[in-house]
C-alpha cells in the first residue's frame, strides 16, 4: 500500500513539473540598435592666393643729365662762299634723359679761294628716341661768324647765323654713337658804315658726320 501511494506521489509530482515547464515563458529583451550619425568633415580650406610680387617703381623722371662732346667734319655749300669749304666743328654739352641736348658750338671753315672762318653758337637738338640705337634728331643752331683773311678778321661787323635741320643718330656703344645731318643755313650780315661790307643776305647748305662721346 505504501508502495503504491509513493508511486501516486511521484507520478503526480512528475506531472506536475512537465506542466509547469510546459507553461514557462521566455521573453528576450530586443537589442537596442543605436545609430551613430557623424557630421560631415567641413571641406579643406583652399590654399591662399601668393603674395604679389612688390610693384616696380616706375623710372626716374629726374635722371642726371650727361656730358656729351661732339666732333665732326662739315662740308658747306653756299652761304656766302664761292666755292665749296670743308671745315670741322667741335660741340659740347648736356645730354637730357628725355632726349634734349644743349651745347656751345664752335667751328672752322675754309674754302679753296681762301675765304674762311671761325663761327660759334648755340645748338639745341632734340632725339626722339634717345633709349633706342637708332635715333632720329631735329636740331638748330643760331650764332655768329667771324670772317678771317690769312688768319686775321677780314670783316669787323656781325654776322648772324642760323641752321635748321634734319640728322640721325647711331650708338656704336654704350658711350659712343656716330652722327649724320644736313642743315640748311641762313646768313645776314647787317649793314655797318664803319666797315668795308655792306648788308649781305646768303644762304647755303651744311653737311655733317661725327661722333658723339657720351661722359
């Protein structure tokens, strides 16, 4: 008997437990999904511009101007000669960074029949292109001339003079340039009682070439 209730008891304990383990439910807690959103990297600064070089500074306007000394050979037509003269001038003066030239001239002259003389003057000549190695001149002259016979004054009274004129310039260095020009030349002796000459009109035509020497 007791066998048999000990039987009963384990079979309805066994029972029981299936049933309660039947009946058990599992809840699984979902896993929590996280989203990570990172902000966007902020895009590269560009690479800043170069410094501009510093400006030039433009010329000096106020350059020095240069000594120039002029040599030259002249062969004269007319003005006064009855024949043609040869003679040669010498010129020296200032040379200006914008392509004027002053100078004091002075210059000889002799012709076959014996007639010659000394003139002196101002001359002004204008370059325009003075930085270039070939250059185009206008240039003029205004002055006086002195009449010689064997050496001595031939005529006592004044004689003025004046030159118009068209040349070239040529730089055959950095300190030396060769220079062509005509001119033509105007002569008016006034009239002078006092002197052997009476008022005398004349004109004629020069031609140069020389060298320049820049100092």
């Amino acid at each position: 008997m007791n066998r048999l209730v000990a039987c009963l008891v384990a079979l309805a304990v066994t029972s029981i437990g299936a049933s309660a383990s039947a009946q058990t439910t599992v809840i699984v807690q979902p896993t929590p999904v996280v989203v990570i959103i990172e902000a966007p990297s902020p895009p590269p600064e560009p690479p800043s511009p170069p410094e501009p070089p510093p400006a030039a500074e433009p010329p000096s306007t106020s350059a020095r101007p240069r000594f120039v000394l002029d040599l030259g050979g002249d062969f004269m037509l007319g003005a006064g000669y009855d024949t043609t003269a040869l003679g040669g001038s010498l010129r020296a003066g200032a040379m200006f960074d914008h392509g004027m030239t002053a100078e004091l001239a002075v210059g000889y002259a002799s012709a076959m029949s014996g007639q010659s003389e000394v003139s002196l003057g101002v001359e002004v000549q204008r370059d325009f292109s003075p930085h270039d190695v070939v250059g185009f001149l206008l240039l003029g002259r205004v002055g006086t001339a002195f009449l010689l016979d064997d050496l001595s004054p031939r005529d006592s009274g004044i004689r003025l003079s004046g030159q118009i004129g068209v040349g070239a310039r040529l730089d055959l260095s950095a300190d030396l340039a060769m220079l062509i020009d005509a001119r033509a030349v105007v002569r008016y002796r006034p009239d002078d009682p006092s002197g052997p000459a009476q008022d005398d009109l004349s004109a004629g035509l020069v031609m140069s070439v020389g060298l320049r020497m820049r100092l």
